[in-house]
C-alpha cells in the first residue's frame, strides 16, 4: 500500500509544473485574444509555436548542469523517434481536425460536455496501455472533476430555478413537438462522433506520451518535447502543400497579419506545450487533466481583474472547490492491488 500511495502521490516537482501549466492555460485564451488578429493565418502561428517549443527545449537541456546532450540523446534512433514521437504527433493533428469538424457542427453546450471526457478517455487509455487501474474513489474523483468543468464552462446553472422551469417545460410541451429535437444523421456523423474521437485520441496520444516519458529510465521530457516538435513540423510543411492555409501563405505571406506582439501569446503557448510534457512525465497524463481544469478557474479570476464588466461567478468558484475536491480525493486514494494468496503447500 505504502508503494501504491507513493506512485500516486503528488511530488513537489509535480505540484510546481501542475500550478505552472494551470496559470498558461488559464492566462492564454486573454492574451491569444488580445495580441493575435482573427484574420491571421492559423497554420503560421502554430508553425511559429513548434520552432519556439524546439528552440526552449534546446535552450533548457543547454543550461541544466544535471543533464547532458550526450545522456539525453543516448540509445536515439531515428526508428525509436518515429515509434514515439512522430504517432503521438499524428494523433493530435487528427485529434485537432476531429475537434474543428465537431465544432462547426455542435452547439456549444454539445461540444463542452462532450469535450470534457478527455479526462475520462485519459484513465481509460492509461489503463489499457499502461495497466493503470483506478480505485472507486479515483473514479468518483473524475466524475466530480467533470461536473466542475461543466459548471465552470456553465453548462449545469446553479440556479435551482434553471432545473424546475426545464421539468415544467418538458411537462407541458406538446408531444407532436418532439420532431424539433431529433437529432439528424449528420449531427452524429459530424459533431457526435468527430468530438468523442477527439476526447478518445487526446487520452490515447497523452497515454502513449506518458508511457515513452515514465516506462524504464524514462525519455527526457525536454528531449521528448523536441522530436515532438521536429514531427509537428514535418507534418506541418507537407499539410503547406496541399492544404487551404498553405495557398493563402502564397496568396497572403506567411506573416501576413502578424505584429510584435502575435509573438506574446507564442511563447506562452510555447511554455505551456513545454509544461505539457513535464506534467505528464511527473504527474501523468490523467492529473493534466486536473490542471487543466484549475486552469479554468483562474482564466475567470484574470478575466475579473482585468474586465470591468466582468466578475468572478459563483460557477467558477464553485468549480474551483469541486475541482480541489476532485484532486484531493484523486490523490489521497489510489488504487491498491490485492495480495496474492500463497498457495498452501501439499
């Protein structure tokens, strides 16, 4: 037992790269509104952020006196790079256009509950790929953690009045009206089905890093962020060739739109892609989805400080405590094995 709470407790290393990653994800939707233009080419940003990633990797293995290029780079093969690097960097393209797809066709209440599985899809993969159960407790933990994204994001009101009004009105309403909520085959076809993929590759891609991060002595995070970003961007220049960004580059430039300050919102992106990995390495994939969440939460406690006509709601704290909640119970109630009987000897 005492192994099992070790491997699941929360390091202080851990708990630092968490808290980091919760302050980039919370602060980058304000400062990608504020400093990048709508009208600017998507594929040239995102381009951008994988050659910073590359080149802070490259920085941070330099300066840390701990680690050297040669043990970082030892037992690298090109066939290794291919088998870790280059499949989870696929996934997460297609993962990207399933979540575009979903999102052109979804409301957005749709797209929020059904987004928020990724957590769930996470301790689903990690348990297939790396044998990760989850005790009851842990999955009571997710299911809290859901709920306070949800209501974060304001998909479940508070108001109890929201709740009795929508009884009332199901109640009432008259049967010949049900046709208005049918839901077509392109509803599920393109919106259903694309986001549940996306919610599925996104714990598939964060088991996968996890595994090539945590398995034996374990990849360097660093080292990992950069073959990452080497197949990001190999994908990236073949997508320029064929794809609808790739003719505007030609039409446009590539830094049609841009300004000084479009590069503010790189770094932290950058930073945040950098985070990634070293919460998954020492945390796992399943506690990113808690910082993640916590991310939210302090994306409306900027958005209070900064906005006038915005403030703190009850949602968002009440979010954050359940949110706590959830980590907390997560954390101090690990999956613990059975004993193995000894067989009686004859």
């Amino acid at each position: 037992m005492a192994a099992a709470k070790a491997s699941s407790s929360l390091s202080p290393k851990a708990l630092i790269f968490m808290c980091l990653l919760a302050l980039q994800f919370g602060i980058q939707p304000i400062v990608t509104k504020k400093f990048t233009s709508p009208e600017i080419i998507r594929s040239t940003v995102i381009f951008t952020q994988e050659i910073v990633k590359l080149l802070i990797a490259m920085i941070g293995i330099t300066l840390n006196t701990s680690t050297k290029w040669k043990d970082v780079t030892s037992g690298w093969s090109i066939q290794s790079w291919l088998r870790l690097a280059l499949l989870p960097a696929t996934i997460y393209l297609i993962q990207n256009l399933c979540s575009l797809l979903a999102y052109q066709n979804l409301d957005a209440i749709t797209y929020n509950v059904l987004n928020q599985t990724k957590t769930l899809s996470a301790a689903l993969c990690c348990f297939l790929l790396l044998g990760k159960r989850q005790s009851k407790l842990q999955i009571v933990a997710l299911v809290i953690l859901l709920l306070a994204a949800l209501v974060m994001e304001g998909v479940l009101p508070l108001e109890l009045d929201y709740y009795t009004n929508y009884l009332s009105n199901t109640k009432t309403d008259d049967s010949n009206d049900t046709a208005k909520f049918s839901i077509s085959s392109r509803h599920v076809s393109h919106g259903v089905l694309p986001i549940m993929l996306a919610s599925f590759l996104s714990g598939l891609a964060g088991a996968i890093t996890q595994k090539s991060l945590q398995s034996g002595e374990g990849r360097n995070a660093l080292m990992f962020t950069m073959e990452l970003c080497v197949a990001s961007i190999l994908i990236l220049l073949v997508s320029f060739a064929t794809s609808e960004d790739g003719k505007q580059i030609q039409k446009r430039g590539f830094f049609d739109q841009w300004t000084f300050l479009t590069l503010v919102p790189i770094l932290t992106n950058s930073a945040g892609g950098i985070l990634v990995g070293l919460v998954i390495k020492y945390a796992g994939t399943i506690r990113k989805g808690f910082a993640l969440i916590f991310g939210i939460l302090i994306s409306g406690i900027v958005q209070s400080l900064f906005d006038e006509d915005k403030s703190l709601s009850k949602e968002d704290m009440s979010g954050g405590v359940l949110a706590a909640l959830s980590l907390w119970m997560h954390a101090s109630f690990p999956y613990v094995a059975a004993p193995k009987t000894k067989a009686k000897a004859e």
